[in-house]
C-alpha cells in the first residue's frame, strides 16, 4: 500500500526525487520502449540488409575458392585444353573433306575386292545427313563371300584411315557355300566452313 501511495504523489516533472526503485522501473521501461521502437522502425530493415550480405558474402567466398582452385591448376587445365585440341585435330584429321569422298569409297571397294568378294550392291546415298560439324553418307552394300572373307572385309574397312563404320549388318547363307553380307557403310565427312556456316 506504500508503495501505490508513493507512485500517486510522484512528480513526473521532477524524476530526480523519485525513490530509487522507481527509477529503476522508469528506465528499464524507457529502454524496452527506445529498443522495440528501434527495431521496428529501423533496425528491422538492416537485419534484412545484413541477411542478404551474408547470403552475398559466402557465395562471394564460394566463388573466389573456386576461382583460387582454377588458378593454381591453370597449367593443368592448358595442358589438357592442349591435348583436347591435338585430339580433335586428329579426329578432325581422319574425317575426309568433300573432294576425298571419292577416294573413301572407292578404299572401301577395294577392301571387298581385295579378299575375293563380289559385290552384288554398292549404292551411295543420294543425301548426305548433315549433323552439327560433320555429314554422314550411307552406302548400302551386299557382297558374297566365304566366312573369313567377310570377316577380313569388316577388319580392313576397320583399319581405314578414315572413319567408316558397318551397320545393320546381316549375313544369311547364298545359294552355294558362299554367304551374303547385308549392310550399310557409314562414311562421313568434316563440312567446309561455308557449310556450316549455312
């Protein structure tokens, strides 16, 4: 009862004369008040900045690691750039130019006629498919032979400089001991510049 006593005649014009615990009171309430209106009328918004320069900083971090990672094996990453060049320039090598075309198909001829086989079909592609860099052209072949005749056939045309591949391969038997080889022989060609540029 005292103390509601003491609170009713207190005057708030002059704070100083007020007892020890009431001041007390007063400031902590005075600094909740000065601290709940701080943050919702300015602090909130640097919480909110702050958050999003912490996310900026570590993903800054993220990529001066990786950065420092790419620098210290710089050497590595050019010797393998270089070796990744060389590579493709040595694909690039073994895919013949337009004006070679001729010259593939009539190797893929001779391999055939080289181990004894006849062949019954050799027909080109009227078209040409045009990927991305290069061009394919389908040859259909038959050819009839014995066993090991084709299988060295399918080597040899293995063993061409150039890139060649046999496909849909089918071998039934033919009339007499021989057997007939049914495929198709995918060249293909590195496109001129202009071409690609098409």
């Amino acid at each position: 009862m005292n103390l509601l006593e003491e609170l009713r005649h207190l005057d708030p014009n002059d704070p100083g004369r007020w007892p020890g615990l009431v001041q007390a009171c007063a400031l902590f309430i005075l600094w909740v008040g000065i601290v709940v209106a701080g943050h919702f009328l300015d602090w909130k918004d640097q919480w909110v900045a702050l958050d999003v320069v912490s996310a900026e900083e570590e993903t800054l971090k993220d990529t001066y690691l990786m950065k420092k990672r790419a620098a210290v094996n710089l050497p590595v990453l050019r010797q393998q750039l270089l070796d990744i060049e060389q590579l493709l320039s040595a694909l690039l090598k073994q895919l013949p130019e337009k004006s070679e075309m001729e010259a593939l198909l009539v190797d893929i001829n001779q391999a055939g006629l080289g181990r004894g086989l006849q062949f019954e079909l050799f027909k080109p592609a009227e078209q040409e498919t045009i990927h991305a860099f290069y061009a394919e052209l389908p040859v259909l072949l038959r050819v009839t032979g014995g066993y090991h005749d084709i299988g060295a056939f399918a080597s040899d045309v293995a063993q061409l400089p150039r890139i060649v591949t046999l496909n849909n391969i089918s071998i039934t038997r033919g009339n007499d001991e021989g057997l007939i080889l049914d495929a198709t022989a995918k060249t293909f060609r590195y496109l001129d510049e202009n071409e690609i540029t098409d």
